[in-house]
C-alpha cells in the first residue's frame, strides 16, 4: 500500500511539475525532471520517470518530446490556451462589477492555468485605465444566487439601494424587501443587471446586481411568464439604452451614412436601412426611449434625426433645453 501511496504521489508531483514549470518554450529533460522531483524528496530512476511520462499519456495528457539540442518534454495542450487566458484576464481587470480584491483572486487563480513562464505573460497585460472598481463583493454571490432561481424557476428577494451624495449605498423604499421573478442575467458597460418580473411593481423590470443585498433565494414559485413569453434578450438589450428604462416605443430616425455601422453595432444587422437620397438613409426601430437613448441621438449632431414619433421628437428638443439651462 505505502508503494502505491508513492508511485501515486510521484506521478501527480511529475505532472504538476510539468503543468507549472513547462511549455513549448521551456522543455525539460528528463534528467532534469529527475532532479526537480529530488528537489521535493522523491527519489526516481529514469526508467520509472519515462514509465511515469507514459502514463500520463495514456491517461490522456497531451506530452511533447521534443528531440535535439534544446528539447525536452513539455505539456503540449491545456484547458485554456495563452490567448484565451489573456481574454479572461482582461475580462476580470476591466471589469467594474468585480471589486479589486476578488480581482486580484480571480487573476491569481487564471495564472494558474498555464506554466510560470506565461503566467508572466498573463501579469504584463494591460490594465484598463479609468474604471473604478466596486467595493462589495458580495454582489458575486447575488449573481450565483439569480443564476440558481432562473434555473430552478423560483423567485428572489433583497434590498435595493442607491448612491448618496455621502457617496454610500442607501436602500430604496426604506429597506423595503423586493420579491423579484429572475429571467435574465445581461452585462452592459462592466455591469451585471438582472431582468426579471416585479411582483410589488407586476411589471417588467431590471436592477444592477451590485446594487442588491441580501439576495436569498425565495421557496416561491416563479412568476411573470405571461410577461416574459415572447421576450427575447438579444432584442431587449438592444432596445435598452444604457440599461435606463423608458417606455417602449417604435421610432424612425434619418442618418447620414457615415453612421451605419453605428447603427449595426447598436441594433444588429436585421435592421432594415432604407436608402434617403445620396448621403443618407432612415430606418424603424422600437426603443425604450429614455434620456439616455435620446442623448446617443443628440451625440451623433445633425448626423442623426428623429423623424417620428413627433411626440419623441419633442422629448428631445426639450432635453436638449435643459442642458443648455
């Protein structure tokens, strides 16, 4: 038993040492491998090393050996490749949703998935400048707490909370509790909101998650399928300016056609562009119309046009008045 005890301990501590210390750019010999696991007080004959290596192989991990001068064995494939890894570790660092301290968790944890030498690689990427990181880290566990009830069909409740100027989170409605139906996780600009059914509100609604608190996961059955029977997200987030809600409404804007990708970026190549004399063209879409939908139009200048409903058009006129004063 003591023997299979270390025959099992020396083959995970071979693997691992390939895992952290190993690459295409960095082989070891077996010699060398040798002298790494003495390093850790275990004594291997090279026979028992290269019987090991086979093992591993036919276990399924993926082990070059690469011939000549400068060659070695190295791990040829692993769960995530570099640039993967570097995607996610930019995904973490430019994220606003995840404080600084999970951050530096989570980038620790990613580093390793690969060998020390392209962990180093991980380190070097760039941070992004300008974004403030959230300070609570309790909204990761909100977000794991929706994902359950949208999987398990069941309601949540919290408190919901607001900035004041004491630049501290205060709970809306006096700490009233919210019971809410979840249906949907989306991300806008570093942001995780929550869509789901209101059932204080019995409306369609959405709530940033870093906002939350004290979600808990309700025994009630989920409700609001009515609502939410023909909602398409890809549809809804598109729609939804800056996750700022307005009432929803069909609009037609004029554009100069230095702004069709614009366009596509914002609401998808299904969008119908309607050709409007040699330097412009029009097209329909429904939105919810809030101040933010209606400060992208006035962004674009004379580039961009409302041209119905008049009613909209009007709204952005007088927004257009307010912030000249």
């Amino acid at each position: 038993m003591a023997k299979k005890a270390e025959q099992k301990c020396r083959i995970l501590t071979l693997y691992e040492i390939l895992l952290n210390e190993t690459d295409e750019g960095h082989p070891m010999v077996e010699a060398r491998l040798r002298a790494r696991l003495a390093e850790r007080g275990i004594e291997a004959e090279r026979k028992t090393v290269l019987d090991d290596l086979h093992a591993l192989e036919d276990f399924g991990v993926d082990i070059e050996n690469r011939r000549g001068k400068g060659g070695g064995y190295y791990l040829a494939s692993r769960t995530f490749e570099l640039a993967e890894l570097k995607l996610l570790v930019d995904a973490v660092q430019s994220s606003t949703f995840i404080s600084e301290k999970k951050s530096i968790v989570l980038l620790k944890k990613l580093y390793t998935m690969t060998s020390r030498y392209e962990a180093e690689q991980l380190r070097r990427q760039v941070h992004v400048c300008g974004r403030v990181k959230a300070d609570s880290a309790a909204a990761i566990y909100a977000v794991d707490t929706v994902h359950a009830a949208i999987a398990e069909k069941r309601r949540i409740t919290f408190r919901y909370s607001e900035w004041g100027m004491d630049k501290k989170l205060h709970p809306r409605h006096g700490g009233a509790l919210y019971e809410v139906s979840p249906y949907l996780l989306t991300w806008d600009d570093g942001n995780y909101y929550m869509v789901g059914y209101d059932h204080g509100a019995e409306a369609k609604k959405h709530f940033r998650v870093d906002k939350m608190t004290g979600t808990a996961l309700s025994d009630k059955v989920r409700g609001g399928e009515e609502v939410f029977s023909h909602f398409d997200p890809a549809v809804y987030s598109r729609q939804t300016f800056g996750m700022y809600g307005g009432e929803e409404t069909s609009v037609s804007l004029l554009c100069h056609n230095s702004l069709v990708g614009v366009v596509l970026d914002r609401f998808g190549e299904d969008v119908t562009l309607i050709p409007q004399g040699e330097e412009h063209f029009r097209f329909q879409v429904r939105v919810g119309v809030s101040p933010v939908f209606l400060a992208w139009v006035i962004g674009y200048g004379k580039k961009m046009r409302i041209l119905s409903p008049e009613s909209v058009a009007d709204e952005l006129r007088a927004l257009a008045r307010e912030a000249l004063g």
